[in-house]
C-alpha cells in the first residue's frame, strides 16, 4: 500500500504537443499527448473541405491536406504557433485519407476514388502537385498515414486483411498492406476505438486518435488507452523541436504474460513500472524510496511490476508475467523515471 505524502515540485521540460485539425474545423489546436488537454492555436479560415492528414519533413516542417471526395486536395504548410497556411501546391488527387513523408523524403498519400474505396498509394510531389501510383493497399477503410523512419503505418477501420479494425504496415514500393494484428479481433471481443489519424513521436512511439487517444504497439497492433477528450481530431503531427513524451505501451492480456515498453526515460537511467485495479485515482510515491513524493496517476494499492534500466535511446522493456486475470479495462499502468522523478501517461490496456 502506498502513502500520501504530497507532492514532489520538480523542473521538467514540457514534452512534445500534438498540433492537430479536427476533421472540418478551420481551426488548429494543440494537445498535451499524456493527459490529452486541448488548446486552440488560431484559424486558418480554411474551412470549406476536410482537413484529411498531417505529415512533418526532416527539417520539421509541417504540411497538411484539405479537400474533399469532389474537390482535389491542396498542400498547405502550416505555422505551428499562428496556425497560418501557406498555399504549397494544388495536387490532382481526391479522397486522400492520410499523408507522411516516408523512404528517401517522398511525400506519400492513401487516397480512395470512393467512400466505398479501395484505397491506394501514391507519391506526390510538392513542386508539381502531380502524384504517382506506387499502388492499391489492397484495403479500403484507412484514414491515416505515418512512417517511424522505417516503415509506413496506416489504420485500417475495415481490415479485410485480418480478423478486424487494425494497424496495417505499408509496402512504401509496392503499395501492398499487411496486416500488423492478425489475432486482433479473433477469439475475443475488441472494442473498436475509430482511430482516424496517427503519428510517431520522434522517438518513435505511436500514438492514435479519434474518439480518443491511444498508444499503438508496433508489433502486434494493441493499443493503450490514454484519455478520452474533446475535440476529436482528424490530422495530427507532433510539433518540431520539442522533447518528446515519455509514454508507456502495453502488450498482452490479462491472467497471462504483459510487455511493458516506455520510451522518452533518461538514458542509462532507471524506470520503475507500476500498476493498480480499478478505475481512477492517485498514489503518492512513500519515503525511503526513489522519487519519495512524486504522484503516481493510479489508485493508492499500487503494485510495483519491475526495475529496469533504460538503453541509449531512453526506452525500457520488462516482460514481467504480472498480471492477474481481470476483466478488460480493469487494469491501470504507469511508469516512473527514476532520474527526473516523471510519470508517463497512465495507460489502460485494450484487449
């Protein structure tokens, strides 16, 4: 059992913003991607379409799209800190549902000719705003694009590729799907969420959105959820320059073995990982123990999973066979940078 305590008062840089468009609002916002709190930014007074995807170069630039199934989309790119859009290029696509850069710099699109799709992969280019089809996905219901310095993702919310609504990975030379979870949606209920945009933190966590927000486990497609939120968007990107969070994914089930991943921890650094039943509430940190104070977003029965010491690229990992058998959305996860005494998001696992 842990103790309250009080608070520990400690000088953290803010972590990276996701800057976002929600789906026909001229507006653009910014969201805390750990506890999902929203701040509008400005107008753009670009409204009459959708705002569709959002993708940053290598120099942190931000582009996104606007249009609609019977208007051809426009590349804007856009300020950050004054939400002004800058006419980029006129492209000659409809229907794109997702835009990143990807694989030598390209500007990639998933776009459908149809509501009913199928979808396809083109490149366009930003000088021209001609596209070219690298080819069909093979899918028909993505809403989203992002690619982790490897490989591009996409969300799929029709997945005829798997046993339901998932995360694809997408051949960026072929255009081809393929299903990340195959075993998402088969032999056991999984709520889907309506994911309709992602992207990667610069350190390459996955975070989905819509309904509301999520971590996505890169290897089997599950997801974390983090808070449900107000307004829900249809385009994000996180912003350039900025430390990026310190988040915490999970994969598994319950009454069985559960992957733990944090990213964004001091590197060399040690990273205790926490959970609690039930619903909400706070723990305090007790005394005699590293980062003695420091508040915990869990329930005060808080159970100490594992110790583990952070690689170069601040990410640590336990496969520590902790969880007991409980009902879905019964368990809260959390973790806690020993070096700077910080919490990243408090995860509930879906299953």
């Amino acid at each position: 059992m842990w103790t309250s305590l009080g608070l520990l008062a400690l000088a953290v840089a803010p972590a990276q913003e996701l800057i976002e468009f929600t789906a026909a609002d001229s507006y653009l916002g910014s969201m805390d991607p750990k506890t999902g709190a929203w701040v509008a930014i400005g107008d753009t007074g670009i409204g009459s379409y959708w705002w569709t995807g959002m993708a940053k170069d290598d120099q942190g630039t931000l582009y996104a799209v606007h249009g609609d199934l019977d208007h051809p989309f426009v590349v804007y790119e856009i300020d950050p800190a004054t939400a002004q859009a800058t006419f980029v290029v006129q492209t000659d696509l409809v229907g794109i549902q997702g835009v990143s850069f990807g694989p030598g710099g390209l500007f990639y699109a998933v776009a459908e000719s149809s509501y009913a799709g199928p979808d396809s992969l083109y490149t366009i280019d930003l000088q021209t705003g001609v596209s070219t089809l690298v080819g069909p996905t093979g899918a028909q219901g993505i809403e989203s694009l992002a690619f982790d310095g490897a490989d591009l993702y996409a969300w799929d919310h029709d997945n005829p590729l798997g046993g339901g609504p998932g995360l694809v990975r997408i051949d960026a030379v072929t255009g081809i799907a393929h299903d990340v979870s195959p075993r998402i949606g088969q032999g056991h209920v999984y709520t889907h969420p309506g994911i309709g945009t992602l992207a990667f933190s610069d350190d390459g966590a996955l975070y989905g959105a819509g309904d509301a927000l999520y971590l996505v486990d890169l290897e089997s497609g599950q997801l974390t959820f983090v808070t449900a939120y107000v307004p829900s968007p249809n385009a994000m990107e996180f912003a350039p320059g900025e430390p990026e969070p310190f988040s915490l994914t999970a994969q598994g089930r319950t009454g069985g073995r559960m992957r733990l991943s944090a990213r964004g921890a001091t590197p060399g650094g040690d990273v205790a990982f926490f959970y609690a039943l039930d619903r909400d509430g706070s723990a305090v940190v007790p005394p005699l123990r590293p980062c003695a104070g420091a508040l915990l977003d869990l329930r005060p029965r808080v159970f100490l999973v594992d110790l583990k010491t952070a690689d170069a690229t601040g990410r640590a990992v336990t496969h520590a066979g902790w969880v007991p058998d409980v009902e879905d959305g019964c368990i809260r996860i959390q973790a806690l940078d020993l070096a700077t005494c910080t919490t990243t998001n408090r995860g509930r696992p879906v299953f």
